[in-house]
C-alpha cells in the first residue's frame, strides 16, 4: 500500500538532535517496506519553504528516499479539503479547539485520503478527526 508522508514526519527526520528523528526514521522504513512512498505538493512547498533548504537538496532526498511527488491535485481533493477545512473552522470558533492550522494540511489530507493512500503524520489527531474514512499511521 502507498504511503503518504506528511512535512513534519520529513522535518523531524531531518533534525538528528530531534527526539522525533529515530521515531520518525523507524516509521519511514516500516512505510517504505510496505510499499510506495509519496508525498502530496503541497508537502514539497513547505519543505521548499524553510530558510536555506533548496530545491536541489529536496530533488536529492526525494530521489534517494525513491519518494515520488504528485503534483496532480485534481477538482475533488480540492472540494475535499474545502469541507473539512471548512468543519475545523467552524468546530475551532464554537469550540476554541486546539492550535490554529493551515489549507495545506487539509490539502495533504484530502489528498490522501481521495487517492485512497495511508498518511504517515505526527498530527494524527488533526487527520483522524478531519478525515475519518483516512487510514492514519501515527508516529
């Protein structure tokens, strides 16, 4: 089964003083060894994102790690991520839940789970409660 690996799984593999890091590592041989790693665009954005981290450094892990990118975010996952960003909204201003999150996480969710992908994550909570049909590898 083809996983698909959220930014914090990769940021906290990165840091080898994180104590995340060996947690985080365990997880992506156990994903690897269980079938295809992916990881959704908006996911290679973020990493993109951080200071002094390039494109040519993302490109060499990614292919090393042989962890493709969809960069294909058709019309559903879209319509996906709108109504379960939409329902965390309306959920975190009735009920104050929680730290404030971001379109892009519900885009690696519905971006999973409409391509019917596991999702490796640190933020299990915030999958499993968006998206309840998604299969959730918490590490």
């Amino acid at each position: 089964m083809t996983t698909s690996i959220d930014t914090n799984v990769l940021v906290a593999l990165w840091f080898p003083d994180d104590t995340l890091n060996a947690t985080a590592a365990a997880a992506m041989k156990d994903a690897a060894s269980r079938g295809a790693l992916v990881i959704s665009a908006p996911v290679f954005a973020e990493l993109l994102a951080a200071p002094r981290r390039t494109e040519a450094f993302l490109d060499y892990f990614l292919k090393d790690t042989a962890i493709a990118v969809d960069w294909n975010l058709d019309e559903q996952i879209w319509r996906i991520a709108g109504r379960a960003f939409q329902s965390y909204s309306s959920r975190r201003k009735s009920e104050g839940i929680g730290p404030r999150r971001i379109l892009a996480d519900f885009l690696i969710g519905a971006h999973a789970l409409q391509r019917g992908y596991r999702l490796l994550t640190l933020d299990d909570r915030l999958y499993r409660t968006a998206f309840p049909r998604l299969s959730v590898v918490p590490v």
